[in-house]
C-alpha cells in the first residue's frame, strides 16, 4: 500500500503525466504490483540528495522478502514492478 501511494505521489509532484497505468494480480499468495506513466521520466541511478520516496519505497519491499524494479526513460516514461510472495506458514 505504501509503495503504491508513494508512487502516485511522485507521479502527481515530478512527472507531469497525462496517463498512469495500474496493475495488481495477486494469486496463491503471489502478488504482482506495477505502476506506469507516460510523465518526464528520470534517471533511476542519478537520483540526488533529499529524493528519497524510491530509495524508501525499494527498503519497504526488500524488508518484506519482496523485489521491486524501477526502470524510466527520460523524457518519455516510468515504470514500478513490484512482486512479493507471502511466506508460508507451517501447517498445524
């Protein structure tokens, strides 16, 4: 949830998007997250001081056992994966 909602904050302060694309499947514990939008795009590895939102947003993932990728093309797009399975349980 918070990786969605620090996402669509992001695209509403940087992008300047006139569309985003919302994807979730989840399945047998399996959750399959994306976020896309046709906004200004960026280059994810020249993110500089005081932008934290991705580097929070890969932290949020990465402590649940999850991965996310983040890929953008400057000038024309953005895009979050994010895929995540529920650990298992052990049966009673």
């Amino acid at each position: 949830y918070r990786v969605a909602q620090e996402s669509l904050n992001n695209i509403a302060l940087h992008a300047l998007a006139t569309h985003v694309e919302i994807v979730f499947n989840s399945h047998a514990g399996r959750i399959d997250f994306s976020i896309w939008d046709d906004g200004v795009g960026f280059d994810p590895a020249k993110i500089g001081p005081g932008h934290l939102g991705i580097s929070i947003m890969q932290d949020r993932i990465q402590n649940i056992g999850g991965t996310i990728e983040v890929d953008s093309q400057k000038g024309k797009w953005t895009s979050i994966n994010v895929c995540w399975t529920a650990p298992k349980t052990p049966s009673s």
